[in-house]
C-alpha cells in the first residue's frame, strides 16, 4: 500500500531523502509506528536509515 508519491530534491543525499521520509511520517502520524525498514543497498539509503534511527 503506498501513502503518498513524494518529490526528494536533488542531489539525492540521505539527508533529503531522510526530509522527505520524515515529512510523510509526520504527515500521517506514523513516526513511532514504524518497526522496520526495507531498502536497496544503496549507500545514501542506508545512511538516511541510520540518520533516521538516530
């Protein structure tokens, strides 16, 4: 089920990419829902999740 299609600004940095998660989240009231997280291997997408973790 997808919530939203959203644009992540260029360059695709795990910090803007990790602004765009965190507006959705924010938007539908799901931040402390989450329980896990699926993602490529991507380096700048394993660092947003490690940026979002905290």
């Amino acid at each position: 089920m997808a919530l939203t299609i959203s644009h992540v600004r260029y360059p695709y940095t795990a910090e803007n990419i990790n602004d765009a998660i965190e507006e959705i989240l924010e938007k539908w009231d799901l931040r402390s829902k989450v329980y896990s997280i699926t993602t490529d291997n991507g380096s700048n997408i394993k660092k947003c999740v490690k940026i979002w973790k905290g």
